[in-house]
C-alpha cells in the first residue's frame, strides 16, 4: 500500500501548523485513510511556550498511530495503546509508538533530528499507515526534506508585512521550482564540503556535483560557475542558506543547472493573519487583515494557498 | 574512561559569565572544555563544532524576543551538517524549560534553578532520576533537637506552681466543648449509619442554633455552602496534572528555619492550589486559619464546605482535604485556640492528619476571646489530645499586638510551655518578630528593629531549651500597601531569624493586610522569594546588636520572673488572667466572655 509523507512546516511560531494538521488528520479521517503522525520537536501544548498564549490543540482520532515522547504521555490514561519503544531520545525523554484508542488531545514532542526522524519514519512505516504528517516546530525545517509533499504555514506572526510574507513565499516557490535528480547515468562526483569547511572550494574536475550538505550561497554561486550541474542535498537544505533574498536574485540570474537528491512537492501554503503583539511586557492576540493576505498570496504564487479555517481543500 | 570533550557555545552577544561558570565547574570534573567567545556568527560556531569530535555542545542563551527562531535555526543548521550524528546539544539558560528544549530541537534543557550535578550525571550518561511527582523533601519534627530543659530554675520552679495549681483547678470541670470533643471523635469511628445519627443528635444538643441549623436542615451560616461534587472532581483533576516537581528550596543551609504561611481563604479549593504553588516554591508547612465566628458559636459544622468571607472552616472534611491535596512532607497546622471549639479541632487535625495544633491559654482568653475559666478547661483538654495525636502545639504570643508587653506574652508562653510538658506533649514558642504598640509607645524599636526582637529569642533561650517559631507572621506591622516594601521588610525579618537561631518561621503574604479580599498568589510567591533571598543573605553569618541587646535580653528576661511570681501567687490561671497580671485592660488586653459560665462539675 502506498504511503504519503506530508510535512508542515511553519515559516515561524504561531503560523498555523496546529490548525492545518488537525485539518488533514480530519481529512483523512473522511477519507478512510489510516492515519499516522510524529513531528520535529514539541507541538500540542495548551499555552504557548514562549507568548504564554492559549494554542490550538491538536485532537487525534481513534486509531492514530503517534511517535511521541513518553513523557507527554503521562496525562492520557486509557486513551491509546503501546506499539513500541523506540531508541531515539528527546529532552522529555525516549519516543514511544502508540496507537490511539480514544479520541483525545495530544503533545507531540517527537524526534529532533533528521537520522532520528528517518528512523522513526521507517518504524511509523511498519504499522502500514497510509498518509504520514510531520508536525514541523518552530521555523526548523532541516530534517523535513524526507517528506514526500510539503505544506508551508505563514502569516502574520511570521510578519505583519503582507509584502514581504508573499516575497518570502515566492522565494520559496522558486526553490522548489528545481527537478529532482534520480542520478542516473555516470559522471557524478560528491563534493565532500560544507558550509562550515568551505572557504575554499576546490577545482572540481566532474561536471556534475552533488553537494549533499548545505553550503553557504556564495560558495554554491562559485560552484556553479565554475562547473556545469549541481545536485544539491534538498530545497530545504538551500534555503537554510539563510540569505533569502539572495537566494532569489541568485536563483534568477541566470538558467542555473540545479536539481535536488531530495524533492519534495510544495504541495500548498496556508495563511494565518493571528500575531501574538508583545507591547514590551505581555503578549496578545491580534491579526493582520485576513482577506488581503490571502488575495495577494494567491495572486502572486502558483501554488495553492488557503486559510485553513474558511477554504476547505481535499489536499 | 576517555574524558568527554565538550564545546560551551555562549550564543549571546554580551552575557557569557553562566557558562564560564559552567565551564570551570565541568573543568574541575575531569571533562575537556572549550569556551567560545560571545561574538561569533552562527556559522563560526558551526564551523567551530564540525572541526572536532565533540561529545556535547553546551549552548547558554537568555530567552527573550525573537530568540526562539534564533536557536531553532541554529539546530537546523548543526543537524544540516551533520554534527547532531556525533555531538548532542544542549541548552541551558533562564527560563528554558524541558517543553521548550524538545521545542526548540535540543537534545536537553537545564534552567535556572537547575544544579550543577544534575548536569554534570546527564553528560556522564547516569541522568538524576527524580520522582515524576511529588517535592522530593522530608517532613521535619520541630520538636525533635530540644529536650526542654530549663536553665533558668527559678523560672521553672514558679511555672511549675502555675501548672500544677491549673490541672488540680480543672481536675474535677468540664465544659460542652470538652464533652463535644468527645462525641465528635466517636462520630468519626462510627461504623454504621444509625449510630453516627444517634451521635449527631447528642452533639447538635450541646451546640448553638446556628451549628444546629446546618445538621437539621441543612441550613448554614451567611456566606457558607457545600462544595458541589463537580468543583471537587475539577480539584482532583488539577492536582493529578499539576503535581509540582523539583521544588525550589528556601533554606540557604540545613540550619535555617522551616518557612510556614497561612492558608485560610475561606475556600479549601483555593487554598489548595495557592498550596501547591507555595509548595513548589519551598513552603514548608501552612497554618489554616478559620473563621473569627467559628470561635464565638458551640459547635462546629461538618463536611466540605466554603465561605465567601475570610477564613476556612475547620471542619473534619476540609481539613482533610487540604491534608492530602498537600505534599506529605508539608507540615500542616490547624488553630484551635480560639473560641469554644478548642478540644474539638484538636480531634479533628489529628484524625485528618495534621501535623501541628495552635493552642495558647492565655492569649485564646484575652483579646476579645474566650473566657479565661472555659478556655483553662478546654486548653488542657485540647493539650491533652494534642499529646495523644502526637501533634507539637505551638503557642503564638498575638497578645502582643493588642497593646501587652512582650514579658508578659512570653510569659504567658511558658505557662503553655510548662503545662503542656506535664501533658506528654510537645510544646513550641511563638514570640512575635513585630513593631507592636507597647514598642512604638516606649520607642523600643526606635533604633533599630534587631536589638528587641532578638532580645526576645535570647531571653527565651536563656529560660528554656525549647523550640522557637517566631510569627506570626514575622514582621507584623511592619509593612505597608507597597509590596516591594513588605517583600524587604520579610526578607529582613527572616534574615534575621536565620542569624539568631529559630526552628521556624511564619511569613506574610505581602498583600496580607491590603489584599481587601482572598490574597494573591503573586503576593505568596513575593513572600517566599523573599525570606529565601533573606536566607541565602544571611548565609552562616549573624547580625550585629548593639549594647541595647543585652539590656533588653536582661530585661525582659527579669520582667517575666516578675510576671510569673505574681501569676503563682495567684489561685489558678483564670484568676491571674482576669486579674490582668498577663496582659491587663491598660495594656489593651481584656478578658474573654465568650463561654462564660459555662464550665460544669464533671
């Protein structure tokens, strides 16, 4: 049976995953498709860990399969079933697979690297669930590159400039815009540099690099002009170059020969007008307009864009 | 074993001194350390932690505005280049919590208030294991390092005349408190429906028309109802989730006193929970103070109940609610010294489980209070059950704040003090740490607020070998509506009482007197941090007295023989009492009347 990966991945706190998870998990739900769920670190929580705002919970269904630390268990008594125990470790202690039995609110603090992750996937995998979600956390984003689709949350409390929310957002369109790469046929070298060793970039003697780690911008620029093709680790991994703007100019300069060994699908991004607003003492709830966020996201990307709570799109 | 290679990351633009601390503690250790500058980029420190194998990566950040985003991009990119493979990463830092370390994608998160050891078993792989609920912390005996002994013999000799002439003044009395007391204990073991009725019906004979009401009709008075099954689930439910852990410490040292609040917001439920915060800040033990109505009316209400106005009902139901919704090793203290009801609440504590009982005879008669013969006869019933429930009785010198000398509410201490050992049972003294009228009157505190205070104790000591629990609270009438000032003036206080010498302390909220209303918790927390600050202050040191000191120790020590002699020139108790000897009516201190003639021939 196949099995989809959907990952959510929030361009900051407060954008919308929780929201956009409990969607899909009620989705499927509809659907009949057996359902299973994990994320990169700590998601669920009644109030916010750093705003002290009241959050969405995320509710899962009977039936569920949930990678989760143990120690988010301890209040959910007789409401799920032990799989297994894993031996990936979280700062709140060893993840367990868990299988829910009754419907109930969950924190997820799941695991908090991309060998973990992978890890639990492959355990996810073996209790044959047919769509997978990875709940993202925070703006982190690097071990997300092993999902199949991903959906990107945005929106006011990413910035309170709509302007630059659809710059961003297109920015990161361009980067998944780029083919994956299934190596095939001969020629390929790995150029065995990171961002962290590489101030100086060797000749490289093979057309076609494969740069598995992230690099920073102006040493791929430097690759990719000296040599033909580059076969970068994931878009993922490029954007943690950090420099997006650059990245945009950089990725319009010219027709670059960019592909990825890691692609997954910009499936969609859903927008949030909520920002916590922080008058230097306390944080509240306030909201940037709704309807100009969506229109001007929806015209300047390609790629679907929704407000979870009034569009309701079968993915 | 290899030494374990560690990288301190101070991921700060300025403050690095915490993990310099860190670093120098892990150096002592045997690890191998290396401490970057605070000025590097994100990618320097990646560059930095690719170059080598280290086994940890230690990252100490303050968490503030737009740090969060910071911290998770900078695991994003040590998990990006491979490093999360062979190095684990941690972060510690104020107001890091494990939730926001699972958050933020670390390994581990170590707060402020986490310890050194702790961090140190975690990178050693052996992880301190601390219970999943519960404050990890033992009860402690007030009474267990005192042996009672009295130095000074005249002393002992005059209170030995008190105590011996009130017992064989009571000897043959009883009073409808004593016989309530009685029934009420047998109500509590009663097996079957039928008899607990026959039971009630005697007792509801011997109480007043407004505790009648609440049996037979189910009637209570104003501002009093029943706590409803729902709110009781809602509390059991706050409690199974938010059970506190690694409570903070008050005491600096082993040596330093226990710290006591009170508890008495007229809603058992509230006082629970303000508990359990007080708790996870180190409280050691409460105080439930009752409504000021409970003491002038025969007979107490039973079950769970609430009131709207100040003070919690101390019935056998609520007590015991508020016993086992507490940690075990919190001390808890029940008043019964007040009003007609004495011997009854001792019954009560002690069948739901309390630690402590409250019982002065002489203040409980002075001061609005109960009749000095009614309350000699339920005192030493009610020290007689204290003994059986082995349950020490402190005895609060309260007196002080109508207007009476200290010499004679220290005196009047140490008749408690006597009776209660000829009773087996296990007396405390309770001096005041307060700014009381007869000092402002007389200017005794004009140049400072140590030398008389600490007069006090000493005098104390000097007399008997007894433990002391200055209250109640300390600091009384010294503070003011300013809380930073009352939070100063408690610090100072316990400050103080850490230098001296105390078993215990009862501290104020520092809204106590202002609040217009229950207290706030901000308020109990202000309190708390504040004695706490006051401790680690203090540390092992000592305040310095003035030459003052030794005149008023020597002074009030010579006025309390002064009050005893006349006290045991007296016929009894009642009579030195109504005669003014321990707190007369130009003092400020008048007899009680409530259960006047009341006490009967056995």
């Amino acid at each position: 049976m196949s099995c989809k990966i959907t990952g959510i991945v929030g361009t900051a706190k407060n954008t919308g995953k929780t929201t956009t998870l409990t969607y899909l998990v009620e989705l499927a739900a509809q659907k009949k498709i057996k359902t299973a769920i994990t994320g990169i670190g700590y998601d669920g929580e009644e109030i916010d860990n750093i705003t002290s705002l009241p959050k969405p919970r995320l509710k899962l269904l009977p039936g569920t399969i949930t990678a989760t630390s143990e120690a988010c268990l301890a209040r959910m008594n007789n409401c799920y079933e032990l799989l297994e125990r894993t031996e990936f470790e979280t700062a709140l202690g060893q993840i367990v697979i868990v299988r829910m039995t009754k419907p109930n609110l969950i924190v997820i603090a799941g695991p908090n690297s991309r060998s973990a992750l992978a890890g639990v996937l492959n355990r996810i995998r073996n209790y044959n669930p047919g769509w997978i979600f990875i709940d993202g956390s925070l703006n982190r984003i690097s071990p997300i590159y092993l999902a199949d689709e991903i959906i990107f949350t945005t929106g006011g409390a990413r910035s309170t400039d709509i302007n630059s929310l659809v710059t961003e957002m297109k920015i990161i369109e361009k980067v998944f815009s780029y083919p994956q790469n299934n190596l095939e046929g001969a020629g390929y070298s790995y150029a065995d540099i990171t961002s962290v060793e590489s101030d100086f970039i060797p000749d490289f003697t093979s057309e076609k690099i494969i740069i598995k780690h992230p690099v920073q911008l102006k040493h791929l620029k430097k690759i990719l002009e000296k040599n033909n093709e580059v076969i970068y680790h994931s878009p993922i991994y490029l954007l943690l170059s950090g420099d997006l703007n650059g990245l945009y100019d950089f990725l319009s300069s010219g027709n670059l020969k960019l592909s990825y060994l890691y692609k997954p699908e910009l499936k969609a991004v859903t927008v949030n007008p909520f920002y916590p607003d922080y008058n230097g003492l306390s944080y509240s709830e306030s909201f940037i307009n709704a309807d100009q966020l969506l229109r001007q996201m929806k015209e300047n990307l390609s790629t679907p864009v929704y407000n979870i709570k009034t569009d309701h799109p079968q993915f | 074993m290899m030494a374990k290679k560690i990288l301190c990351v101070p991921l700060d633009p300025v403050h690095d001194v915490g993990i310099k601390i860190i670093r120098a503690e892990l150096d002592k250790n045997g690890f191998i350390t290396e401490l970057l500058s605070p000025d590097l980029s994100v990618h320097e420190i990646i560059k930095k932690a690719a170059s080598r194998q280290y086994d940890f990566i230690l990252v100490s950040r303050t968490l503030g505005y737009g740090v969060a985003e910071l911290l998770a991009s900078f695991i994003d990119q040590l998990d990006a280049a491979g490093i999360r493979e062979k190095s684990k990463v941690v972060i510690g830092g104020k107001a890091i919590t494990p939730q926001l370390a699972a958050e933020l994608g670390f390994d581990k998160g170590f707060d402020e208030h986490s310890t050194i050891e702790e961090l140190i078993a975690y990178l050693n792989g052996s992880e301190i294991n601390f219970k999943s609920s519960g404050i990890n912390r033992c009860k402690k005996d007030i009474s267990a390092d005192h042996a009672y002994k009295f130095f000074d013999k005249e002393v002992e000799k005059l209170l030995n005349q008190i105590a011996d002439k009130l017992l064989l003044f009571v000897k043959d009395k009883t009073t409808p408190g004593v016989e309530r007391a009685k029934i009420r204990r047998e109500i509590i073991h009663s097996g079957s429906t039928d008899s607990r009725k026959k039971l009630v019906k005697k007792y509801i004979e011997l109480c007043d028309a407004v505790i009648v009401k609440s049996y037979s009709d189910n009637q209570f008075p104003l501002a009093v109802r029943r706590i409803s099954e729902s709110e009781i689930t809602s509390l059991k439910k706050f409690l199974s989730e938010k059970n506190p852990i690694h409570s903070r410490k008050i005491q600096h040292n082993e040596h330093q006193p226990l710290v006591f609040k009170f508890l008495g917001s007229g809603c058992p439920m509230m006082d629970i929970v303000h508990g359990k915060i007080c708790e996870r800040s180190g409280i050691n033990g409460f105080l439930i103070i009752n409504p000021s109505w409970e003491a002038r009316y025969e007979g107490l209400l039973d079950g769970l109940l609430t009131h709207q106005n100040d003070g919690t009902i101390t019935s056998f139901g609520n007590i015991k609610l508020i016993r086992d919704s507490l940690d075990k090793s919190t001390l808890l203290t029940v008043r019964a010294h007040r009003g007609l009801n004495t011997p009854e609440t001792i019954v009560l504590a002690g069948e739901a489980g309390a630690d402590l009982t409250k019982i002065n005879l002489v203040y409980g008669a002075l001061g609005a209070g109960t009749d000095p013969l009614r309350l000699a006869v339920d005192g030493i019933e009610a020290i007689k059950l204290a003994a059986e429930y082995k349950m020490p009785f402190d005895i609060p010198g309260n007196d002080e704040l109508s207007g009476v000398p200290a010499w004679k509410t220290l005196a009047g201490l140490l008749i408690n003090v006597m009776i209660g050992l000829k009773l087996n049972a296990k007396p405390v003294l309770k001096p005041l740490f307060c700014y009381g009228p007869h000092i402002v009157i007389n200017k005794l505190m004009s140049e400072n607020y140590i030398d008389y205070n600490a007069a006090k104790i000493a005098a104390l000591k000097n007399i008997v070998d007894a433990p002391i629990w200055p209250g109640e609270p300390i600091a009384f009438m010294t503070q003011t509506e300013d809380r930073v000032q009352s939070a100063n003036s408690t610090s100072y206080h316990a400050a103080l009482a850490a230098g001296i010498g105390v078993d215990a302390i009862t501290i104020a909220s520092t809204d106590e007197a202002y609040s217009r209303g229950p207290i706030s918790v901000s308020s109990r927390l202000d309190s708390i941090h504040a004695a706490a600050d006051g401790f680690n202050f203090m540390g092992n040191s000592k305040f310095s007295t003035t030459s003052n000191f030794e005149l008023y120790t020597e002074m009030i020590q010579q006025k309390i023989k002064d009050i005893l002699r006349t006290a045991a020139s007296k016929d009894n108790l009642p009579e030195a009492i109504y005669d003014g000897v321990l707190g007369s009516k130009a003092d400020g201190a008048y007899p009680g009347k409530f259960g006047l003639n009341t006490v009967a021939k056995k």
